[in-house]
C-alpha cells in the first residue's frame, strides 16, 4: 500500500466464503424440419465451494465489445462482475492464496523493467511468506501496432490511426523529464479509465495533460491489434520469488510470441554468505531475429567493524532488454573501499563497449573536511581509456567547498589536472543569499578550460520572490564562451484554496509560454472542477501552440438526481477552435415506479474533418405485486461523420410486458428505426399460456414496413409440454416472409421442434434443509434500536429451541440451524442493562438463507443529588458552621429545574452529563467558589453521585496586564503594561480585563481563575503567570500582575554536503509535532525556553551526526539551526 510517501506492506490472508452452491443458466436445442439446421443457444454461471476453495465459472455468455452502445440506466462502465471475460468463457479456482484463472487478466512490473500486458488468457498466482509466483499465457491475434502521442489537457477525442481488434488494447499514461526518460507510468482500465470505440476514437474519464505541474511532458502509450492476415500467437510472461529464511531467488520470463519473436529471462539470488558479507547473482537471456544475448551481473558486499567494501562485476553479449531496440556487448568492474578509521572513500573500475570499442580504468579517493561551518570535499580521480589502439591518461584534482549561515549559503567545486600532457581546469561557484524572509537571490558559475577542447563560460543568476500564497523567479542562463547566448526564464506560482496557478516563460532565440491552472470547487449544488492549459512559442511553428479548457460540472445536494456535464475545448495558437467535447448524462431516482435517463455526446475534430453526435432518453415504468407490467421506452440516435463519409442510425423504441395471472402473459414491441436514409416501422405482439404447469401455448406475430412501400411478416405457432420442473420440449410452425428483423432471429420456416432446458443448483446438489441465525446483542447508546459505532457489544446468554448459547466478546452469536420457526430467549446478561426486546422473541430460519437480528439493550438510569451551601471562607469545601440553601435552580440541556427543599435528586441516563447552576437566582454580588457554574460528570448504569456547589460574597481587585520581559513571571521596573485584553474568569464569573483594569463584585478567598485573551494575542505572547488560582482578600483591594512573554521563532535549514539546501522531503519532530521540509522550515509562535528537535526520517542514502537536537529560545528572539545532512 502506498500513499503519498508512505508505504507499508500488509499481508492478507482468507479462505473462499462458506455459502451455498449457486448454479443458473439455460439452454435451447432446436431442429429445423424444413432447413434441416440444429441451432444451440444458453449459458452457464457457477460459483462453488470445493471443500475450503472456490471454483467460479462462466460458459455461454457474450462479450459486451461494443464500445459504441451506452447504458444509461445504472453507469456500466464502472459495474464489476464475478467472471471478468471479453469472450464467452470464464474458469476460475481459488484456495488460500493461489488461484488460476481463464479470463481477463492483467500482468504488469516484470523484474522492474515497467513491462506489463493484458488480455484473456491463462493466469495463475500465488502468494506465500517464502514463495510468491505470477503467470499469464496471453493468445494474440492480429498484427500489433504501437502508438504514443500528446496529452492535450482534455479528455478527448482522440483518435488511432486503425481500427483496433476488440479488447486487444493496453492503454498506459506516460511521464517524462526533460531528457526524455519515463519518470512515471499508470496503466489505465478499459471502461473505467477511457473508453474505446470500434472506430480507434478514445474518450477518456479524466483529462490528459499536456504537461504536469513540474512542466514534464505528458503522453498518451496504446498498443493494440489490427485485423490482418498475420497468425494468433501467443505472449507467456511469468515471476517467481522464493525465499527461505536469508537468501532470495527471482526467476522472471517472457516471451513474445511462441513462432518468433523477442523471448527474455532473467535469475537473481541474494543473501549473505556469512554474517557481514551478502552476495548477489543475476543472469539474464534474451533472443530474437538477430541472435541470442545475455548479461551477467555478479556483487558482494562486506561490512565490519574497520571497513565497507563493496565490488560488482557485469559482463554483456548483444543483450537487448525488454521493450529497447539497443543492443550492448562489453563487460565490467567496480569496486568501493571504505575504511572507517581513515575517513577515505576508494572508488575504482573498469569497462569496455564493443560497440564503441572503449575500454575506460579509473581510479579516485575521496575525503571530507569540516572546518567550522565549511565542509570541504576532496577528490583525486586517475582515469585511462584506450581507444582504437590509442590511450589517453587524465588525471584530476577537485576540491568542492560549501559554507552554510543563515542567510548565506556559498558552494564550489575546483577541479585542476592533465588530460595526457595537457592542462584542464574547470571552475564551478554557487551562492544563495536571504536578502529577506521572503526575498532569495543567488546564481551559478561554470568554467571550462582545456588545450584539446573548447573553452567554455557560462553564468546563472536567479531570484526569487515569495509574496504570501505566490512566488514570482527569473533566471538568466549566460553563455559567454564559446558563444555568447542568452536565455531567460520566468516563473510566477500561486496557491488558491480551490487550486493552484503555474506559468513559465523561456526566452532565447524563441520565446515559449507554458501556463496550466486547476481547480476543484463546490459552489452551492454543484461540484466543479477546471483544468485549464497552454502552449505558445513566438518564432517557432503554429503547431507548438496549442490551449485547451476542461471543465466538469456535476451535481452534489439532490440526492435523487444524478447529472454531470464535462465539456473539454483545444484551440491553436490563433485562438481557432480544432477539437472539441460535449458530454452529459442524468438520471432520475426520485419517482415512484419511473426511472428516466439520458445521455447527450457531440465530438468534433476540425482538422481531421472527424464528428460523432449521439443522445440516447429512457424511461422505464418499473412493476410491482399489485401492477405486474413493465413499460420501457427508448430513444437514440447518432451520426458520425470521417474523410467526408457519414453514417447516422437512430431509433424509437416502446417495449411493454404485462401478465394477466401466473399463467398467461402479453408482450408488446414497437419501432421505428432509420439507417441509411430508409424509414422502418416494426410491430410485434407475443402471447403466451400456461395450462397446469404442463402445457403451453405461444404465439407471435412481427410486422415491418419501410419506406420505399415493402412489407413484411412473420408469424409462429408453438406447443410445449413440460414433463419435468425447468424443462420443455416443444414444437411450432412459422411461416411469412419476414427472415431478418431488429427484434431478434426470426428465421422459422415450416415445423420445427427441440428442448428448453434451466439450471439451477437443485440440478447438482441435494438441498441440506440448513439455514442461519445471527444475533448481535449491543447496548444502545442513542436508542436508537441499530447497532453503531458507538455502541458497545454485550455477552448474553440465550435459549434458541432447546438448546442454549453464549455470545463471544463481540457480542454475536451465529449458529446453523434446520430451517423452521424458533423461540430465542434471555438466559443470563450483565447487570444495569435493561432489554429492548419483548420476550419470547420468535425467528425464522429459511433455507440457504441467514436471519441477522440486532438486540439492543439500554443502561439502567442514574441519579444525581444536587446541593448549594454558603462558602464562608471560599475554601471550595463545605465545613462545619457553613449552611445549604434551601431554594435554588439548574439547567440541563433546554431544562430548568427548581427547588425549595435544599437538595435536589435527579434521575438521568447513564454515560456523560452536563447541567449549570443558576447563579442569577441569589441575587447580584455573589460568585461561586468550587468551580465553574457547568459540571460535567460521567455516570454508570445505577450510580448514584452527589454536586455540591459554594458561593461567596464579592470583593475588588486590580488586574495588571504587562510584558515579562525576562520570562520569570514577576513584574519587575522596567517591564511595561501590554495594551492586551481579555476575559478572566473568577469563580465561573467572567470579567473583562485590560492593560490596567479595577474589577468590581470579585469573589473574595480562594477561587478558580482561567484568563481567555483576544483572538490572536497568544499567538505572539504565552502566559509566564500562573493563576490557576486566585486568593481575594476579604478586606481592602488586591492586586494581580499577570505577564505574558513574547513568542519566539526558530529557522531550522537542512544542508548538504554541498552547503546548498537539502531538497527532499525530511521528517522532523519538534515537541512532538511532527513535520516535513524541504530545505528549510520558519517555525513561528514558539514558547520560549528549551525546545527538542529530533530527526524521524531521512531520504535514502542520507545520514546526520544527531538525530535529537535541544535549543533554548529566548522570549521574543528568533533563532537558527542548522543540521548538516550528509550522504551514507
């Protein structure tokens, strides 16, 4: 599993559901007197439990295929199914974690090569702690074709330049950097992801991008199959893993096509020999037109206590990998020498291409120095490459110096040698300068020199400005030497809440404008979402310019209507529109038996000459027990129009069904369907009867006109008899001219007879008459009679018959039982629940089936005795001498309650209660001495406790607000009165206090005080006074000093070796707070004092000398730290 940058591996393991067989289906033989043809038809779905496995299987049912056709009623696109096949067939078995499987399958990610394939073919997989294996047979018909073109940041259309083979597709978005290479790849699902028409047009779910938000190209990968005259072939693909305790071999295969075509396979094996030194083995062979190749790859790495070292060996023969063009013969050596007491890194090698006939030796040690805060890397690197009988010799000192402040961070990199007999120097500076919290200026020097080759000089400078949620860079590329061009980039980003804002600008000898803006947004009823992008180069060609518009509207508030319109726009770079894509659909639940639907496409691509308009409407009137008639009305039409050639076809549809009693029914079709500028009308009625469950008369008549004045028709009589249940032979006579109709196959001249046959699972299993009961006893929080979340489960124990049951610690009981009626009494539950359910409950088992009944339970109710006394010395406690209050009131939730007989006892239901005494029934001048007026109490199922509430007389006080300048919380001269103000609450009394406040009406003793401030004061100043508790005295005034310290801030940068910015993401920790930066971090509205910072995670690779920090931050300073961040 992996989100975002976590991943975690889970392990899943279960066993095929325990449920009863399920077997349906059908099947027709019918003989033809008079043509002397058998015809066969049916299907068969299965789903069985073959001890602890599962077998599913599917025979007979068509391939949905066609892409053209909608389904309005329900999304078709996204429904599942048990027995996924693009043919007519599906197997699959099942135990544990194994499978094998004939149908649709998808293999992808062979030996991280990013191979993947699917189709429906054979497949098996099993996933074991030790043993894990993936394969797939994939039959191929057809000529193969590959093509790869340009998201257009719209779903489409777009367009294939053949007509593929039904379901032969792999469609895979692609992403890449700027030189080329795949950095990201995502397989798409057919029907989910896009869909593919007959035609070659692809339409998909979400826009394509023509570039992401870094500017990498986005492109649009889809191989599929052509109808030609080249032979089926079949692809075999497969990964085995196996590991026993430390050591792991992979065997991984493929092989395109079993005639001819490209075969790979590849061994790997990895683990230590000992303890501190792993090996590792791989070998791999390939083969194809032009012979066979292979690669060998051979390491070993050892780790002690004085060293590291690691060496690995590759040797190469015309290999070619899987999915490259490029063959490689050569061999190869690396070795690396770490000593640990030294400091110094030995690297050295050696390679040869037969290709380029190169054969190149190096040699380099390499050693760090940290001198304050400079970090120095050195470097002396001897290389010998020979070439053609010729050798050349170069050798190379570098010095690469970082220094790293808070606002200044300066890199370097010095290299001086000899290339044979002649001198090179190259010369690299860096810096990045923090003019301000939000200002970055900085730049790049390069220097090349050498006798042999050209000189170059070149020099980038760069700024940037950050202004609250935007960004604004330019950076200027100078190259001097050899020749002086210039070449400047401008970049502008901007943060929405809804989206983001991205736009580059390069200019040279052409200037070039990328701009992308996406948003997601839900204005009133609706969810929006916006992608808007573009392209334009000034002196470049008019292809290059492109802009293009998606937008998707669908609404969110009504909960009966579905609706969603997506309209996608591309337009050249003189604003003309070249492509464009209107789509809509809706449905309707809100109506009793009525179900309407539509669906609405238009597409148009100018520059092909290329449209489709298609709208399809339905309304279905849905039967019930009292109604037994079903009415479907249809409406479609579409016209497609390429190269000049259109075709159109459309229809309207009335279908009815309606049965008189159990035994006769009538069905009634009506049609008018155009194609190919001809009109036809279509009729037909079915009657059908059934007489004692043993014989059966049908008839049906079908009449079609069209326009040009013919007409046409079709009429059948037929007798059936059933001599077993779900069985019929029967026998009819057709006779009319009608042979081909748009209502199905109609072809019955003369007599002709045969059998109906239906499955279902009494044909192969006898009925074990065993049913289930599944109690879930709860106690009801909300009493609401269902089982939630916060419900808690209970263990009961009960009679069901004569027999008796306890429930297990998730309070269920689930028991097989013969079917029939049942008593389900309580034996034994805990005490303080009282049942919601009258007893004896009665429960029926049915057959096959599983009767779940929830039993809900609530707590006994609790009580609450409520008394308020004089707090005479406003200790908080009731004392001798002090006495209650005989009248007084209290609110809970809307209630208030009132009382004159001085303790107040109120029965509540068990868990948490909140109530509040009416201080405004005493009078003014009185304040509460044990807490606030709001108690909050949590109470069990019986419990009984007892609130005792104080109250005193009130008293003045001055209350000092002022700037604890030394953190200590006293008030010394120097410190001044903030200009602050707040609440302070004195014995659940509020009052409003300022830089210098007297109060009036204070409590007087010891009280509970919490002082709430202004919104936004304590995100600059923290409380250094305790007043958790104030003491008023009971003559004369008292004064309060309360200080505040300001905030603190700390910088907190992460620097390379280099001493630039580390930019990947690091886990830090600070005071438990966890965070990720990249680069640098400014934590703000910090308390001052000692603060820990502890690393969590680090890039792979990267290592720093402490993992935990401590920093002590002094009131109202800001502060830096700097964690130097060095690789393994």
């Amino acid at each position: 599993m992996k989100f975002a940058d976590l991943s975690a591996t889970a392990r899943l393991e279960y066993v095929a559901e325990s449920r009863p067989p399920m077997v349906t289906g059908s099947a027709n033989v019918k003989y033809n007197l008079s043509s002397g043809e058998i015809s066969v038809e049916g299907g068969l779905f299965g789903r069985l439990n073959v001890g602890q496995s599962l077998l599913t299987f599917r025979l007979g049912e068509e391939a949905s295929g066609d892409f053209d056709s909608y389904i309005t009623h329900g999304d078709g696109s996204m429904l599942g199914t048990l027995a996924p096949s693009s043919e007519w067939y599906f197997f699959r078995f099942e135990k544990g974690l194994f499978n094998v499987q004939l149908g649709d399958y998808t293999f992808d990610d062979l030996t991280g090569i990013g191979f993947s394939s699917k189709g429906t073919g054979l497949s098996s997989e099993y996933y074991g702690e030790s043993l894990s294996f993936r394969l797939f047979a994939n039959p191929v018909f057809g000529e193969m074709k590959k093509e790869e073109f340009r998201g257009e940041g719209i779903r489409g259309p777009y367009y294939l330049e053949e007509s593929p083979v039904p379901n032969s597709e792999t469609v895979t978005i692609l992403t890449r950097n700027e030189n080329g290479e795949v950095i990201e790849r995502k397989l798409m699902r057919r029907n989910q992801d896009y869909i593919l028409y007959t035609s070659g047009m692809i339409i998909f779910t979400n826009p394509v991008p023509y570039f992401d938000i870094d500017f990498n190209p986005i492109s649009i990968d889809v191989e599929y199959s052509v109808e030609s005259s080249v032979p089926g072939d079949l692809d075999i693909m497969g990964r085995v893993k196996y590991k026993p305790r430390d050591w792991q071999y992979d065997f991984a295969g493929y092989v395109n096509g079993l005639s001819s075509g490209y075969r790979f396979g590849s061994f790997s094996a990895s683990g230590p020999l000992f303890k501190s030194f792993d090996t590792a083995l791989t070998a791999q062979l390939n083969s194809n037109e032009d012979g066979v190749g292979f690669r060998t790859v051979a390491s070993a790495q050892l780790d002690i206590d004085l060293l590291t070292a690691e060496l690995e060996v590759y040797f190469e023969r015309n290999f070619t990998k899987p999915g490259s063009s490029n063959v490689s013969s050569g061999f190869g050596l690396d070795f690396e020498l770490n000593p640990r007491i030294l400091g110094i890194k030995m690297l050295s090698g050696y390679s040869y291409s037969e290709k380029t006939e190169q054969g190149t030796l190096t040699f380099e040690l390499l050693k760090d120095f940290t001198i304050g805060s400079i970090l120095l890397e050195t470097s002396l690197k001897e290389t010998l490459i020979h070439r053609g009988g010729e050798l050349e010799n170069e050798m190379m000192v570098s010095l690469k110096p970082t220094f790293s402040s808070k606002d200044l961070k300066i890199r370097g990199e010095i290299g001086v040698g000899l290339r044979n007999l002649d001198p090179i120097f190259g010369l690299k500076l860096g810096a990045d300068i923090g003019l301000s919290e939000t200002l970055f200026v900085g730049g790049d020097m390069g220097f090349n020199y050498s006798v042999s080759g050209k000189t170059e000089l070149s020099f980038t400078p760069y700024a940037l400005k950050k202004l609250g949620k935007a960004s604004l860079i330019a950076r200027e590329k100078v190259k001097i030497l050899p020749k002086l061009q210039f070449s400047t980039i401008l970049g502008f980003g901007f943060a929405l809440d809804t989206g983001k804002i991205d736009l580059e600008a390069t200019l040279s000898d052409k200037v070039s404008i990328g701009a992308g803006y996406s948003a997601a947004f839900s204005p009133d009823i609706v969810n929006v979402e916006l992608l808007l992008q573009g392209s334009h180069t000034f002196g470049g060609t008019s292809s290059e310019n492109f802009y293009s518009v998606h937008l998707a509207v669908e609404n969110r508030e009504v909960e009966d209507l579905k609706l969603r319109f997506d309209a996608d726009l591309k337009l050249d770079g003189r604003f003309m529109l070249t492509r464009a894509l209107f789509e809509s659909r809706g449905e309707y639940f809100g109506l009793y038996r009525l179900r309407p639907a539509y669906h609405l496409l238009y597409t148009n691509n100018l520059s092909l000459e290329s449209s489709r308009f298609e709208i399809q409407a339905e309304l279905a009137y849905l039967p019930d027990i009292k109604t037994p008639l079903v009415v479907l009305f249809q409406a479609a039409y579409y016209v497609d129009s390429r190269n000049g050639a259109t075709t159109s076809e459309g229809s309207l549809s009335l279908d009815t069904a309606f049965w008189l009693d159990r035994s006769t029914n009538f069905t009634l079709t009506g049609e008018l369907y155009l194609k190919k500028n001809s009109l036809y009308t279509i009729g037909g009625l079915r009657f059908e009867k059934t007489f004692i469950d043993f014989l059966s008369l049908a008839g049906a008549g079908y009449l079609v006109a069209d326009s040009g004045g013919g007409f046409f028709s079709r009429y059948i009589v037929e007798f059936g008899i059933s001599p077993l249940p779900d069985t019929q032979i029967y026998a009819g006579y057709g006779w009319g001219n009608l042979t081909e109709s748009f209502v199905g196959n109609l072809q019955r001249d003369g007599f002709y007879f045969g059998v109906r046959v239906k499955f279902d699972d009494s044909w192969f299993f006898k009925k074990d008459n065993m049913g289930r009961m599944n109690l879930n006893f709860f106690a009801d929080v909300n009493l609401d009679q269902k089982a939630g979340s916060g419900d808690r489960p209970i263990q009961v124990r009960v009679r069901i018959g004569d027999k008796e049951y306890e429930s297990n610690e998730m309070g269920n009981i689930d028991v097989s039982l013969p079917a029939g009626l049942y008593s389900v009494e309580l034996i034994d539950f805990p005490e303080g629940l009282i049942s919601l359910v009258e007893e004896p409950l009665q429960l029926c088992v049915m057959e096959y089936g599983v009767n779940e009944f929830s039993w809900p339970f609530m707590e006994s109710p609790s009580y609450i005795d409520i008394s308020v006394f004089i707090d005479s010395n406003t200790s908080g406690q009731f004392e001798n001498g002090e006495e209650h209050l005989e009248s007084f009131s209290v609110s809970m939730g809307e209630d208030s309650i009132f009382t004159t007989t001085g303790t107040l006892t109120l029965p509540v239901s068990p868990g948490e209660i909140k109530l509040s005494l009416d201080l405004s029934s005493f009078g003014e001048g009185v304040s509460i001495t044990t807490g606030a007026v709001d108690v909050e109490l949590t109470l069990k199922a019986g419990e009984k406790k007892a609130i005792h509430f104080g109250i005193a007389f009130e008293r003045r006080m001055e209350v000092l607000i002022f700037n604890d300048l030394n953190g200590n919380g006293l008030r010394e001269s120097e410190e001044p009165l903030l200009d602050a103000s707040g609440v302070l609450i004195i014995g659940g009394r509020p009052f409003r206090v300022g830089s210098q406040t007297l109060l009036e009406g204070v409590p007087s003793g010891q009280s509970q005080a919490a002082l709430n401030m202004d919104k936004g004061f304590e995100r600059l100043y923290s409380r250094t006074t305790s007043i958790e508790t104030i003491e008023v005295d009971e003559k004369g005034d008292t004064r309060l000093e309360i200080g505040f310290a300001q905030r603190s801030s700390l910088n907190i940068s992460l620097i390379d070796e280099t001493g630039d910015y580390l930019y990947e993401v690091v886990s830090l920790n600070v005071d438990g707070i966890e965070f990720q930066v990249f680069g640098m971090i400014e934590l703000v509205g910090l308390v001052f004092g000692e603060h820990s910072i502890e690393i969590t995670d680090l890039p792979k690779g990267y290592t720093v000398s402490e993992n935990l920090r401590t920093i002590w931050l002094e009131p109202g300073k800001n502060s830096d730290l700097t964690i130097s961040v060095e690789k393994e």
